[in-house]
C-alpha cells in the first residue's frame, strides 16, 4: 500500500491518500480510525451497479445510501437538494461521515454536500475514474454547476481520508480512460519530466482496459504531484495555477459544444496542443519538445468534430471563464517540458489557438 500525506498550511488538516489493488474490499478497515457515528455513502448508479455490493459489504454496517443519476447533471442544485434532504432526514450528527463513492461527479456532488450539511460533515473519497484517481480527488475542491456556469457554486472542503483502488479502472470506457491520461499527461508536462519520457513508451498500454495494474506508480506520481502543488498554494492564487495547462482552451472548446461533444481530458487533450504552440511563442519552449509533447498528446483519442466551431462563441466562452479580466486571461505555458508558468495572453490569441487546433 501506497500512502501519500497530503500536507495543507493548517497542519491538522492533513489527510492520508491510501493506494493499493483491493482496497475496495477494506474501506471499513481503513475508515475505523475516523471513528464515524454513521455513514452515508453516496455514489452513481452506474458505480453502483458495478461496486455497491462490494463497498457495502466492506463498509459493514447499515450504512445511509443514496444513488445519484450518472453523468454531471448531477452536479445540479436540484440533485444537492435531494441529497441534503436524505441526509438531514436520517438525522446524522457532525460525527458522521460521507463516502463518496464514483467518479469526479460523485465527488464534487457529495463533496459539496458534506461541506454544507450541518456546516460541515467529514468526506471520505474512493474515487473510480482515472480522472478522480488523479486529479479530482486531491486538493478539496468541490462543486455543483449553475446556469451560468460549470462549477460555480462551492467550497473547498478537504477530505479526511482518499481510498484508490486501481481495479476498479478495468471497467472503465475507454473515452473515460482517455480522458483521465489527458490529466496524466499534463501532470508531467508541467512539473515530472520523466513521467513524460515514461508516458512516451507506455502510454498505449495505459489506455488498454488493464493499462494502471502494473502502473499504479503513475497513480502515486500524479496524486503526490497534485498534493505537492496544492500544498504550496491550496486556494488558488499562484503555484496551483500550474494545473490548468491546457485548460484555458480545453474549458473554451467545452463551453463552446455545450459540454456535449468532448470528455472533459478529451477536451484538455486538444487544449494542450495549442497550448504547446502557445509556449513556443511566448515562453521559449523549444520546437522540438514542443513537437515531442504534441506527440504524445496525439495518442489519445479524441473524437472529431462534425461542423466548425463558431468563433464567436468560442470568444464569449473565453470572456466568461472567472480568470478573464480586461481581454486577456493567465494561461499556462511551458518553458520547458517539466516546467510551467501562467502567463496573461489575450482572449483572441486564446480563441485563435483553439481554432487552430479543430478547425
Ligand atoms: N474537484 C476537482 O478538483 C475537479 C477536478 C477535475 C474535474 N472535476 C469534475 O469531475 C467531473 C468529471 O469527473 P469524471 O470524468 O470522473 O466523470 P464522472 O464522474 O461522470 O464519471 C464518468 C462516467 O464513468 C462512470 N464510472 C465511474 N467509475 C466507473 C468505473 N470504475 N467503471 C465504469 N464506469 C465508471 C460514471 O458513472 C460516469 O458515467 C466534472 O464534473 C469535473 O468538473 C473536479
Ligand atoms: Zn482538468
């Protein structure tokens, strides 16, 4: 077993990342030290088809349950309402504990969940997509989407304890897997060279259904990577910023589609291609490692689009992201592969790069 300590500037909020094959068959176990009043354990029902009767079994218990619809509609004030009336009616107290059992859509529902009832509920996370075991797990933020936008009402609310399984990727899509290798791709790009050079030979295989079981390490990397950039910075408001490589246009490409066509690592994918050109142009990256990230992004499927993106929605998409201010929004660039910075780079430029990239 695998444990990372997620160290935050309040020292005791610190929270262990366990990691190991199986752990899904000893989340109680793992869970016994936080001494929970009751648990309410809240995943998808797709996630529940495949790994309920095992958590459950695991948790022991009469664990509280509530099954959520899959997909991020989920992520909707209406859906935060039925999850709160389930947890309120069961009458929890502030020793209870929530395990969010799916995907990044679990987690940021039930995440969000916990960090309002009761001004406040403990969370446990088992993440179940490659995206969740990397990346949206770690760093506490959580959130629902508004009308106006994705992820616009939240919190950031640490957990107590995340539990990984890395069997549970076998049953994973394939668009779901490719979708979390885009995170795990850039996690290299902007802070482990040698994770790049290690993805440049196995990244094929980690797209296969059983790719992470000799891998788990890649698991590791990227979540002490995460932990490690978020430490230094858990609100937002420099180092941390790193993470959005690709994002500026990977969010424009999402918005601009209406969050239909793309996988959000599908989308940060593309993005990431124009924001390799992007670093050659503006911090120094040279062309040819350019060339050699543009590569290997290339390896993950993305789907094609089936008509041409309007420019004009891609600009309103771009103006509407909470970084934008005065034309021009931080967009992160490579000054090397291994070493990012974020830059303020015009909206255009941003627009331009997007277009170029489909079309
Ligand atoms: N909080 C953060 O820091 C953060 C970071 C990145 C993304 N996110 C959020 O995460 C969400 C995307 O997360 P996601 O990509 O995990 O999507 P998701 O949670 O919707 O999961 C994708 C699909 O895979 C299914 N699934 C989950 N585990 C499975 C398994 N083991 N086998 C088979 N199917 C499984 C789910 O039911 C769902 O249909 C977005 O809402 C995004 O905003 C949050
Ligand atoms: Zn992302």
């Amino acid at each position: 077993v695998t444990e990372i300590e997620v160290r935050l500037p309040a020292a005791e909020r610190a929270y262990p990342i366990r990691i190991e094959a199986g752990l899904l068959d000893r989340l109680g176990e793992s869970i016994a030290p936080l001494a929970p009043s009751r648990i309410a354990l809240i995943t998808d029902r797709t996630v529940a088809a495949l790994y309920l009767p095992r958590a459950r079994a695991s948790l022991g218990g009469d664990p509280l349950e509530i099954v959520v619809p899959a997909g991020e509609e989920s992520k909707s004030a209406a859906q935060l309402h039925e999850v709160l009336d389930i947890l309120l009616g069961a009458n929890l107290d502030r020793d209870a504990l929530v395990v969010a059992l799916g995907g990044g859509v679990v987690g940021d529902l039930a995440g969000f969940a916990a960090a309002v009832a009761l001004r406040g509920l403990r969370l446990a996370i088992v993440p179940t997509t490659l995206l969740a075991q990397v990346d949206s797990s770690v760093g506490g933020k959580t959130a629902i989407n508004h009308p106006h936008g994705k992820n616009l009402i939240g919190a950031f609310h640490q957990p107590s304890i995340v539990l990984i399984d890395p069997t549970t990727l076998r049953t994973l899509p394939p668009r779901e897997r490719a979708s979390g290798l885009a995170e795990v791709v850039k996690t290299g790009l902007i802070r482990r060279r040698s994770l790049v050079e290690r993805l440049e030979s196995e990244i094929d295989r980690l797209l296969e259904p059983d790719g992470f079981a000799g891998a788990t390490d890649i698991l590791v990397d990227c979540c002490r990577i995460k932990a490690e950039v978020v430490r230094h910075d858990e609100r937002e408001s420099g180092l941390r910023r790193i993470l959005n490589f690709g994002h500026t246009f990977g969010h424009a490409l999402e918005a601009a589609t209406d969050y239909r066509h793309w996988r959000h690592g599908e989308a940060v994918a593309l993005g990431m291609r124009a924001a390799l050109d992007l670093s050659v142009e503006r911090a120094g990256l040279p062309p040819d490692e350019a060339a050699r990230g543009r590569a290997l992004i290339e390896r993950i499927p993305t789907p094609p689009l089936d008509r041409p993106l309007d420019p004009d929605r891609l600009r309103a998409a771009v103006a509407r992201d909470k970084k934008a201010a005065g034309g021009r929004i931080r967009a992160v660039v490579l000054e090397s592969l291994g070493k990012a910075r974020d830059e303020p780079v015009e909206i255009d430029r941003i627009v331009e790069g997007a277009l170029s990239i489909v079309g």
